[in-house]
C-alpha cells in the first residue's frame, strides 16, 4: 500500500472518529433529559441497571490492566482480544446507562428521603462528602467525553497496523481510560445509598 493510499484510509478514519465522538456524547446528552413517560410510554425504571453497569466499569478496568501486562509480556493477541472486550464492555455500559436514565429520575447525592430536593439536614449529613462526590462525578463526565475519541484513535492505528503511533497515544489513552472505569465503580458506590428502593 502506497503512502497516498495510507494517508487516504487514515483521513477517512480520522473523520468517521471525530463524527462518532462528537455524535455520541450529544445523543447521550439529549436522551439523558427525555424519560419514555413523557412520550406515554409506561416502563418500569431499570433500577437493576446500575449495580450491573458498575460491574462493567470495574470489568472494564481489569481488563485493560490485564491487557498492558499482557503486551509487555509480548502476547500481542491476548492483548488485541483483551482490548477488543474492554471496547465491547464499554459500548454495553453506555446502552444500560442510556436505557436505565431513560426510564428512571436522576438520583441526587445525599436525597436521603429520596424527594427529589437534598434540604439543609441532607447536607449537614453528607457534609464534605458531596463536594468529594461531585469531583470525581465531574472529572469523570468530562473524560468519559475525551477518552471516546482517543480510544477510537488509539484502536484505529492498531487495525491500520500502524504500531508506532498506536503506542504512542495508547500511552495516553490508557490512563484517562482507567481512570474512567474506576470513577465509574466509584461514583456508583457514593450515590447507591441514595437510589429509591
């Protein structure tokens, strides 16, 4: 393959990659503030949801753990198969975290009464904690955000074969990715004692 012909099939990664990551926290963003009862459809909340996509996040981790240890032991398939789960574990995530917002209220950390509204005594108790909480929630948002693009990137240089510039930004995306999953297991642990039952 010529290097015209490379440059070629890099450009039209490149634009696919940047459309998807742009299209998907968008769409994301758009179905988190629509419930389906507000269309008439009565579902019931998939309060089962979030237990289950928290695992995913805390699978997610290992497996990219597994999968760096994996590559600097040279087992470059294991490796290849690893990340290709932890991409599949992330796209499940992100389906039940979209159909579970969809049909259940946002829960707010420290809604002890689970009324929708953390009064005066509600702070007092979860005090400092809720600052810690949005932190890490925050964080978290916006590098769910920045590590779509740099994930796609990173897994696009490695189907290209192109292991040069693969290990190069893999040495960034790694991090902000793990970083991602486990936030992900954390904010789940934090606001879990507040989901209505």
């Amino acid at each position: 393959m010529s290097k015209k012909e490379i440059n070629s099939i890099d450009t039209k990664f490149n634009n696919l990659i940047m459309v998807v990551s742009i299209l998907i926290p968008l769409i994301v963003a758009v179905l988190f503030s629509v419930k389906l009862k507000d269309f008439g459809i009565d579902v019931e909340p998939l309060t089962f949801l979030p237990p289950i996509y928290a695992t995913i996040n805390g699978i997610t981790a290992l497996l990219l753990i597994a999968a760096v240890i994996s590559i600097k032991n040279g087992k470059r398939k294991l490796h290849e198969n690893l990340m290709t789960t932890a991409i599949m574990c992330s796209v499940v995530f992100l389906i039940m975290y979209v159909a579970y917002h969809l049909t259940a209220d946002s829960t707010k950390f420290g809604d002890v009464n689970h009324d929708g509204i953390v009064d005066e005594v509600e702070l007092a108790k979860v005090g400092v904690w809720r600052i810690v909480y949005f932190l890490i929630l925050i964080s978290h948002i916006i590098l769910s955000i920045v590590i779509i693009p740099l994930v796609l990137f990173t897994f696009a240089r490695a189907l290209a074969e192109r292991f040069d510039k693969h290990k190069k930004l893999a040495k960034i995306t790694f991090p902000i990715w793990l970083y991602v999953a486990i936030t992900g297991v954390l904010v789940f642990l934090m606001i879990s004692p507040y989901y209505a039952k």
